[in-house]
C-alpha cells in the first residue's frame, strides 16, 4: 500500500490547483452574487485545458485517465466553489458517465466531444414531486412510437436545468410496475415540448441552477435510448462514480475551509497574540484537520479500488461510504471554521458562511446520508433491506 501520489497525478492536481487558483477565485464569487452559472467560454475553456476529459475515453477527445485523477482535480475546482466546479463534476463523474457507459456508439460518438471539449453539459433528472428517495415510484412514461418515443411529465430538483443543453430522464418505458419499467433516454432542451420551470431559491448552491423540467409529449429519437426498460438497477450500480463526486464535491468545500481557518487563526489577534496560541481554537483546527484527512483517504480508496474492479467503478460500499461520511463532515468542518473566524466567519464578504451553506446541501443530493447509511449496513450484511415491506 502507498499513499503517495504518482509524478503524473500531482502534476494533474498542480495544474487544476494553479487554474482554479488563479482564474477562478473572482468567477466564484460573481457566481454566488449573481446566481448565474459558469459562464459558456469558461467552460470551453475547462475543456480546452483537458479539465473536462480527465477519465473520458480518448478517442473521444479525454485524458484517458482514471476516476482518481478526475476526482483529483474535481477536488481542487471545489476547494474555490461548488459552483466553478460544476461543469467537471457534470462531465467527470456524473450524467456524462451515464452515456459513456450504457449509450450507443453513436450516442457517444455525438455527445462526449461536446461535453470533453465544454461544448455542452449533461445533467440528470431523476427526482419528481412525488419520487426522491422512493425513486422508483417515478411516474414520467415515454411509449413507443415505432421509431420515436413521446416522453411526458415533470422532473424536479435538476441540477443545472435550463443551462444544460441535454438531460439523462430517467422514464418509465413500459408498463412494468416498479423499478422494473425504467430506463432512461437522453433529451436535448431544445426539442418542442421541454420547459423548465423557475429557478429555485435554495439555501446554497448559488450558480447551480435548479429548476423543474415539464415534459409535454416530447418526441424522442429511439437513438436517444440510454438503458432500456428493466434497467434502474444498471443505472444504479454505475453511480458508485457519482458518489465519489458527490462526496468530492463535499471533501474540495472541507478542505477549502480548513485552508482559509488555518490562515485566519494565525493572523487574526485577540488578548495581544494570534488565536492560534488559544487551545479552543487550536482543537477546533485538528478536529477539522481530522475529518477532512479521513474523508479524503476514503474517497482516494473508493477511486483507487475502482480501478480493480471488474466493471472499473467505485462499489456501492466504497462509495457510499465516502459519500456518507465526506456529505457529514463537510457540516462541521465548515460550521467549525465559521467558529473560529467569529463574526468574519458569518460575514457574506469572507466565504466562509457560503461553505456551511453550499456544505450542506451534498448529504440530501445524490441519496440521503440515511439512505446511504442503509446501502452501507445492506453491503455489510450481504442482502438489500427492502424499503417497502
Ligand atoms: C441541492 C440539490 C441538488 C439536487 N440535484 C438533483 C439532480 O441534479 N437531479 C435529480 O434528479 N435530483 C436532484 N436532487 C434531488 C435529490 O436527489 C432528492 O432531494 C433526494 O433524493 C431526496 O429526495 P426528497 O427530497 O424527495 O426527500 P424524501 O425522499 O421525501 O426524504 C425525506 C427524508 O426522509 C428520509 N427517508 C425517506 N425514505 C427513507 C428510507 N427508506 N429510510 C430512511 N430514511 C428515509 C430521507 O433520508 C430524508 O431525510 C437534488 C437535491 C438537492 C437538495
């Protein structure tokens, strides 16, 4: 075993530390007071720096590299914003994954250029009004048409709705009751029938746009076939990655606030020297020190093991376990660091206060820390724990 990151890795990691550093910063805090997304340049610009291609295949345009080196960079856009770092998790780790996996060829061939290069993003729409955690409860339905599918209902919760140019949907596509009726088609936003709702004022995510998207007999071209029906579990056992991300997403937000507590302590003065000198605080920076190292090794692990693996993805107890624990460590590394930063760390102006909210949201995102609990306490025991009997 060898905690060491190769020459290659940490020559990735600089590269995205030095960008997300150096152009990013300022583009982090427009977003969040304006509530605008990265803008289209920008990311084409992520794309031309290879950001959005890290573990994408080659011949698509990708780096052709592993989960961890994409998460590896996906970590160090998150320690600036959830925001700026987005578009990679988009591409990385998330609804991108779901094409490269399961798509056509020429499903492939037609959209990860677009995405490897910043031309376009993919989000996910899964969770309806009535279906989060009881996800197979869902209840939007395409029939088959013969060479076409028309595609009906209302998602909620999407995650870059409106600025995304296409849509994972996962659909009912037969009558098959339960998980046993679903798959999911890939929808561009410009088709006839698509519109998205309002954008939803959140607690965070500021830059990340949420809206509910209406389907109203959307023609859909069979080509646009993802995983047909009887699929759920197929899509469910690829989203080990995605959980890596989401916990990313939590680790990047963690390890931001540990870096900005760390320097605040050491200049900020209180009874003549710096509060650093004063235990409380110095055991509040361990603490937090702590729980980032610990979030971090175990995402490390979920990446690393997934390159053993047969289908090459983090498992379903890695993942949920770095998820679980990275979604509730980013609370209190982040509520500690408000703490130590006293009335800067509640202050809109110093960063930190959009962290704790930001922070938050990760642990409901992508499956509940209790449903994951559940995953968790299911793999350990060797069966599921069926959530309806
Ligand atoms: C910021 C944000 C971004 C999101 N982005 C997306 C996205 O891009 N695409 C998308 O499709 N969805 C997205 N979601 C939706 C997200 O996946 C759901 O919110 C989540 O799955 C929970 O569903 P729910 O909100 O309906 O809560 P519910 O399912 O109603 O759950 C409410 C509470 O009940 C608990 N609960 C429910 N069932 C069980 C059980 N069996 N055992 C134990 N506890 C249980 C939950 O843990 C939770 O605490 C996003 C949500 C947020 C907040």
């Amino acid at each position: 075993m060898d905690f060491r990151l190769s020459e290659q890795q940490l020559e990735l990691q600089d590269a995205a530390r030095r960008f997300a550093r150096g152009e990013l910063v300022e583009l982090a805090r427009e977003l969040e007071e304006k509530d605008v997304s990265v803008p289209a340049d920008m990311v084409r610009r992520y794309g031309e720096l290879g950001f959005l291609g890290v573990n994408l295949p080659a011949h698509y345009g990708g780096l052709g590299l592993g989960h961890l080196e994409a998460l590896l960079v996906l970590e160090q856009f998150a320690m600036i914003s959830n925001a700026v770092a987005f578009p990679v998790f988009e591409a990385l780790v998330g609804p991108a994954r779901t094409i490269e996996r399961f798509g056509s060829d020429a499903l492939k061939a037609a959209i990860l250029p677009q995405v490897i290069a910043g031309e376009a993003t993919v989000a996910v729409s899964m969770s309806e009004p009535e279906a989060g955690t009881a996800l197979t409860d869902l209840t939007t339905r395409a029939s088959d048409e013969g060479d076409h599918f028309l595609l009906s209902g209302t998602k909620r919760w999407t995650s870059g709705a409106g600025h995304s140019r296409y849509y994972v949907v996962y659909t009912r596509l037969s009558d098959a009751p339960g998980a046993k009726g679903i798959g999911a088609l890939l929808v561009d936003r410009d088709w006839d029938g698509v519109s998205f709702g309002a954008r939803e004022q959140l607690m965070g995510f500021r830059g990340i746009a949420t809206r509910d998207i209406a389907f109203d007999n959307v023609q859909v071209p069979k080509d646009n076939s993802i995983v047909g029906a009887g699929g759920f579990a197929q899509l469910m056992s690829a989203f080990g990655l995605e959980r890596c991300g989401n916990a990313t997403q939590s680790l990047g937000l963690a390890a931001g606030a540990l870096e900005q507590a760390t320097e605040y302590v050491q200049e900020r003065q209180a009874f003549g020297k710096p509060i650093v000198d004063f235990q409380a605080v110095q055991l509040r920076l361990a603490e937090m020190a702590m729980q980032v190292e610990a979030a971090r090794l175990l995402i490390y692990r979920a990446a690393a093991n997934a390159a053993h693996s047969a289908d090459g993805l983090p498992s379903v107890l890695d993942s949920s376990l770095a998820k679980c624990f990275a979604n509730e460590i980013v609370r209190s590394v982040t509520a500690n660091g408000m703490q130590v930063m006293g009335g800067y760390g509640y202050h809109k102006d110093y960063g930190m206060e959009q962290r704790v909210r930001d922070g938050f949201a990760w642990g409901i995102a992508g499956g509940t820390t209790d449903v994951q609990k559940t995953n968790i306490a299911a793999a350990l025991v060797g069966r599921r724990f069926d959530q309806r009997r």
